[in-house]
C-alpha cells in the first residue's frame, strides 16, 4: 500500500525532540523510496536522527524477482504477535518516525484531492516503525524503515474522510505519544509496549486539504 507524508523542518525536528541532525537534508513531502529523518536507538542505547529510506526493502536492494508491491511502506496490525516484521522487532530495531501530518489520498472524486491528517495544536508527532541497517559495497551503513499501522475505519475522524479505491482498508499511523518514546525505543518485551499500539485520540487531530505545494 501506497503511503506519504509530511515530515518537519530541521528546525521543528531540533525543536521538538531536542536530538542532533544529520548534515543531510530532506524534502517536507516523504513518498516511498524517498529518505527521511528518523529516530533510532544507536548502539549507545542512545536515541538518534539517522535518514533512512522509506520502505523496509529499498529498490536498488529488491530482487529482480519481487514486484515492488511486494514492498510495502507499512505494516499494520493491533497486536505485536501479529507484527509482520516481528524478525526486526526481536533484535529491537523499532524507530519513531516524526511527522507534521500524514496523507489521505482521495482518488474517488471527479478532481483528486489530498488531505492531511496531524495534530490540532500544528505541532509534529512521531509514529511507530521498524528499521533495518544495509551494508553497501563502499562499506557505509544505510538505513530503511517502514511504518506501522492500525485499521481507523470507525476512528472519529478517519472515517469522515475518503479512502482510496486501491486501499482495501482505512488505516492510520501508530502514534506514540511523547512520554512513551523511549520506551518504544527500549522495550525488551513485547507486552511492554502493547498498550501503545493505538489509534490518536480524536480530540487530539485536525484534518484539511493539503497545501498545494505538498499536494504532489
């Protein structure tokens, strides 16, 4: 499944989550394949910023054998159990992926329309994901993420707003709420973190047509 979305500024991101920058820039509107800032714990058991990929499995590392759709940019699911990328959840490789909004496109309509889904206060949030590191032939370490989801049909808000004809399902990002990014960071068990796994609460979000400027 397709997926995009609105990452902060450098600015917002130094701002809000009080973490170094890597020298690399990134574009305000996140497609798949496309690099963007993320929250990892290094080896350190230190968060940090690290750009990476968006999609688990990049397109210069996909076989020639699997179709890109085979590659989604998310990962859905309300149980841990039930992770599709358990494997990278075992060896701890969870991220927070920080967002201004992310995008609900509506491919129905006689003039498609993007809507951006974020926070009513306009301040970024971080959502759920898993990484993984790759190892290039010059010796540098890359990264790749992917995001996790959660079916939001009968959200208050999601389901006010269109799905896509190619979406089987409405689904929403995972957000972690501030006072828990560490623990999604650092969690050793899965039940830890179980009850994290859940839908922003409604009073908490805004929805409106994305500026013309990101509506790509």
């Amino acid at each position: 499944m397709d997926f995009h979305y609105l990452a902060p500024t450098r600015q917002a991101l130094e701002y809000y989550f009080q973490l170094g920058l890597p020298a690399k820039r990134w574009s305000v509107g996140i497609q798949p394949e496309e690099e963007a800032p993320v929250i990892i714990r290094n080896d350190e058991g230190q968060p940090q910023v690290v750009m990476a990929s968006f999609g688990l499995i990049p397109g210069m590392k996909r076989p020639l054998d699997v179709e890109a759709s085979a590659t989604e940019v998310v990962a859905g699911s309300a149980l841990v159990s039930e992770f599709p990328y358990q494997a990278h959840w075992d060896k701890g490789l969870r991220c927070l992926i920080p967002m201004m909004a992310f995008i609900v496109h509506n491919a129905e309509s006689a003039k498609p329309r993007r809507w951006c889904v974020g926070t009513a206060n306009g301040t970024p949030f971080a959502a759920a994901g898993v990484w993984r590191p790759w190892r290039e032939d010059d010796g540098a370490t890359r990264y790749s993420f992917t995001l996790a989801t959660i079916p939001a049909a009968s959200h208050p808000v999601m389901k006010l707003l269109p799905v896509a004809t190619q979406q089987r399902t409405k689904v929403m990002p995972i957000v972690i709420p501030e006072a828990f990014y560490d623990a999604w960071l650092t969690a050793e068990r899965p039940e830890e973190v179980q009850s994290l796994l859940s839908r922003m609460p409604a009073e908490l979000m805004t929805a409106a047509p994305c500026p013309a400027r990101v509506a790509r």
